[in-house]
C-alpha cells in the first residue's frame, strides 16, 4: 500500500497487524482520545520503542510530547475531517531525521492515524 | 537462554528505557560539533528548536538561533580554551512564531563546549513564567506611575453603608479634618461639593460592590474648603467568613499632574492674542453645553459679538492698533462674565461668550454690560486713544437652535440686526416657542 494512496485511512482500518508490519513506512493508531491502539514495525524500529512499550500509552502527551503542539496535535484537536502531509523533524534515537507525517482523521472511522515516513 | 542472550535481552530493556527517558524529557538537550551541527537532539529539542527554524529541519542549532540571539555564534568563536561555558541560561525572547501560539515564545539556553568537537545544547521554554514576569513589571510600572507626582495618600475605611470608620493620620493630613470630625459620617462629605458628592460616592460604593473594587478620579474637598485633585481606589473588606462588612479607601493626591495636563490642555485650546479661547476650545465646550443641556434641561445663552468697523481701527491705527483693540476687548468682557462662563475668539474680530445656566432676560443683561464697558473704553495707542464699540447678537438654546450649528446661526442673524440697526446695540434672537 502506497504511502500517498488516497484510500490509505480506509484501507488501514481493514488491514491486520501482519499487513502493517510488511510496510515500509511508520505507522501510529490512536483512538479517538489519543491512546496508541496500533504501533507498526517500521515505526518500532524507527524510534527504538516496542509495541509492548508504548501501546495504550496516549500518544501526545506521554509518548511523543514533540508532536503535542499546533502543527500535529492541535490539527488533531481542531478538526473533525483531516488528511494532510507535512514535513517534520523526528528525533529517533536522539538522530533528528528529516520526515513526512501524513495525518488522517475521518468522523466515521474507530481511529485516527500518524504515518511517518523518511524524507532524502 | 543462554547467559550472552540474557545479557542482550537486558541490554535492550535497558536502551528502550533510556530511549523512553530521553523522549520525554521536557528540556531541550542537544549534542553538537564545534560548527553547531546537530549530532544528537531529544524530541523536546526538536519541538523547541523547530519552533525557531524558518525551515521544517534542523541541521545547524547555531543557524537556526543566529536570527534571535546574533551574538552567540562570536560567543562560540570567541571561546578559545578547550572547553567551557559558551552562555549559561541566556534568554532568547522569539516572539510570536506560530498562528495557535498563546504566549511569545522565551527561551534560556544553555551552551557548554567540552572539546573542540563537542558543544552540548540545554534549552528549557520559559514562555510562561516570562509572562508572568512582564505582567508583574507592567502592573509595578502602572502603580509607580500612579505614585508619581503624588504628594500624599490617605488610608480610611467606611462601613457597608459609607459612614467613616477609621481615619488615620494620613488621611487627617490629606483631608485636614480630626478623627472625631469625621467618625460615623458620610464619606460623601470629602467629595469636593460642586461635583455631586453624593451620586458619585454611591457610585463608586455601589461598583465596588459588584466587582470587588472600583477606581475613581475626581475632586475632592477639604476641610479649609481647598480641593484637591484624587484617584481613588476602593476595595471590599470582608470579616473573617468572607463577608463582607465596609469599604477601604486609598486616596491619592494628583493635583499637580492634573493641574499639568490642564495647563497643556488649556494652551492648545487658547488664542495666544487675547487669551480667550479658541475656536476648537469653543466647539468642544458647546457641544459640552449641548449634551448638558439635553441631559438637563437647564437653559444656556449664546452671544455673538463683533467689534464695529474694526476695518477702520486696522486702516487708521495699523495692525498694532487693532491688536491692542481685541486685547482690550477681551479684558472687558472677562471683567463682565462670571468664572463658569466661556469667552472665545472665533474670527478676526469676531467674539463668542457661551453663559451656562442663563435664559434670554440674563444673556441680554450680561450682552448689555459688555456693550457699556466696551463703550467706556480708551485704548492707549502710541500717542492715540482709540475707542470703539461693539455689536452683540443674544441667542438662548430651544427648539429653534436646538443643535450648536443652529443656535450659532441664530445668535449670528441676532448680531447681522444688530449691525443692520445701527451698531453699539444688542439684539435678542426670537424667543423660543413656549
């Protein structure tokens, strides 16, 4: 599944943890509070942290506190429908490294997501 | 398990942990190499120093600081020794960066140089304890100008119903009257009494009230009959259940800034000529005028007056002649008016007098006596005596110049009779409809 794919909320929702263990990119599953319910292995190596580690942790304040501003959690916050990527900075283990986070939202989906993948 | 895969597993419990510790450390901590490229940076680094970079990256700390701190990098430079501190909790004001952001962002920085290669970075956001700092500085320099100027300040305290409860030596002082002079009375009775004494101590008991506290700038009286200009702040006391049970008083004199702001006031509103008031000092005290008379009701009078074939004084005795005319002029007409009333040059030769609390029968009398004193006039000029005389138009606010345009153009078609009847004379405006 391409990272840009339009239908890429839609099709996270259905996918299986194994499907998302096979991508190449970062995934982050919250719920609606902003619990981690989804922590994908890319992701997992990416920044150190096992699922065990971080899962049911919320997201924003007790995880990743970088993204707790108005770039990535006051979109989150504000509005009800998102879908946009936009370039960031991820220190993973201590390395700051250049990413896209593309940030998906939809009232009628059970979780919201971060999709974080590497920029040149 | 063997006991090298135990060791392993351990190993990265314990690196997960440290990971975890350092991704939710609330400082910005940074390793850098001696150019400022940022080699290791925890999240809150990233969260603080982004806020800062024009782009979504940070490959510099140095670059990305130089904009708000220009300094720091000949800081760096300037650090010849090895190792040492570069800035240690330096203050780095940013200012508004991002639309969502509550408070300007403030840093303080930390920057320690361990080797040629190595500098470590520790910022912490103070944005808010700054804020609070600014705040405080702003309510301390707004006390101190408040204080400024102030000669003296009386502390007293009255009941819920305004009678004086306490009164101290500073408030004997301010106020010159003894504690049993004013003990159980109506606080009302320090308010100077030309100024509704009692309406706006209610008011100002009544706002306290509501709100907790109530400030106030006004007149005040003393006991020799003096006033004196005061701010006034009060505040609710309460017993010991949070009831409350009267008021407290502080009271400042401000005269002399009071009497400075008149004195400035009163020169950008005064012909430098005669003295009288000019003509945007005119408009404004008949609008004044206007807005009392509509909230009052009380008649006032307004009287034109023009020195008669001033033309002929300027051609006979030059330019000086006229000018010792209008000044002479002006003085007669103070003498005549009473100290509320308004004298104002709004021409060459063109005078206003606005009469507050006067019907038609006053503002002729007061018209009357202007004409006489200025026929009784002998201007000395050089070797000449100059008289002259003057006509005056008398017009009283009603229903037919009921707006300061309107009642100008009648007391004006009062003074165009006057002239056309001969000059030396008043005329009066007809009477308002009953």
């Amino acid at each position: 599944m391409d990272f840009e794919h339009p239908d890429l909320h839609r099709w996270l929702e259905e996918a299986s943890d194994e499907a998302l263990d096979a991508l190449a990119y970062g995934v982050i599953g919250l719920a609606p509070d902003g619990v981690m319910e989804r922590y994908n292995t890319f992701e997992s190596k990416l920044s150190g942290m096992s699922p065990a580690r971080v899962l049911g942790r919320h997201f924003f304040t007790e995880v990743a506190p970088c993204t707790n501003n108005f770039m990535v959690a006051q979109r989150f916050e504000d509005l009800g429908a998102l879908d946009e990527s936009l370039p960031y900075v991820f220190t993973l283990k201590m390395r700051p490294r250049k990413v896209t986070l593309r940030l998906l939202r939809r009232p009628d989906a059970r979780r919201m997501y971060i999709i974080v993948r590497e920029r040149a | 398990m063997s006991d090298v895969d135990a060791l392993v597993a351990q190993l990265e419990r314990d690196n997960e942990a440290l990971l975890d510790f350092l991704y939710l450390c609330p400082l910005a901590i940074a390793q850098l190499d001696g150019e400022g490229g940022v080699e290791m940076m925890n999240p809150a680094g990233a969260r603080i120093f982004m806020t800062l970079s024009a782009e979504p990256e940070i490959t510099n700390l140095l670059d990305v600081l130089a904009p708000f701190a220009p300094t720091l990098r000949a800081s760096v430079a300037d650090l010849t020794a090895t190792a040492g501190t570069i800035c240690e909790n330096q203050r780095i004001e940013v200012g508004q960066r991002a639309p969502g952001q509550a408070l300007p962002l403030v840093l303080t920085l930390t920057l320690i140089k361990l080797n040629a290669t190595k500098i470590m970075a520790v910022a912490a956001d103070v944005s808010r304890s700054a804020a609070q700092e600014r705040a405080a500085q702003a309510t301390e320099v707004r006390f101190r100008a408040v204080l400024d100027g102030v000669r003296d300040y009386a502390i007293f305290a009255v009941d819920l119903a305004g009678r004086v409860e306490t009164w101290n030596k500073s408030a004997e002082r301010l106020f010159g009257y003894a504690a049993e002079e004013v003990l159980g009375r109506d606080h009302s009775m320090l308010l100077a009494r030309t100024h509704q004494p009692r309406e706006r101590s209610a008011a100002l008991l009544q706002g306290a009230t509501a709100q907790g506290w109530a400030e106030d700038e006004g007149w005040w009286g003393r006991k020799e009959s003096t006033r004196f200009w005061g701010n006034c702040v009060l505040s609710v006391a309460e017993d010991a259940d949070g009831r409350p049970v009267g008021f407290t008083h502080i009271v400042r004199d401000l005269t002399r800034r009071k009497r400075n702001e008149d004195a400035l006031r009163s020169l950008a509103h005064t012909d430098p000529l005669t003295g009288a008031t000019n003509r945007r000092g005119f408009d404004e005290a008949l609008a004044a005028e206007f807005r009392r008379w509509g909230a009052e009701g009380e008649p006032f009078c307004l009287i034109m007056l023009d020195a008669d074939h001033f033309k002929r004084v300027n051609d006979l005795h030059g330019h000086p002649g006229g000018d010792a005319v209008l000044v002479a002029l002006a003085h007669a007409c103070r003498d005549q008016l009473r100290e509320c009333d308004l004298f104002a040059r709004v021409g060459g030769e063109e005078f206003a007098l606005l009469l507050p609390a006067t019907d038609r029968p006053g503002g002729r009398a007061a018209a009357e006596r202007v004409r006489v004193a200025v026929e009784s006039l002998r201007v000395a000029h050089g070797a000449d005596t100059i008289r002259f005389t003057v006509s005056l138009g008398v017009a009283q606010v009603g229903p037919a110049g009921a707006t300061p345009e309107g009642l100008v153009a009648l007391a004006d078609a009062a003074l165009y009779e006057a002239k056309r009847r001969g000059r030396n004379r008043v005329v009066l405006a007809p009477a308002p409809d009953p």
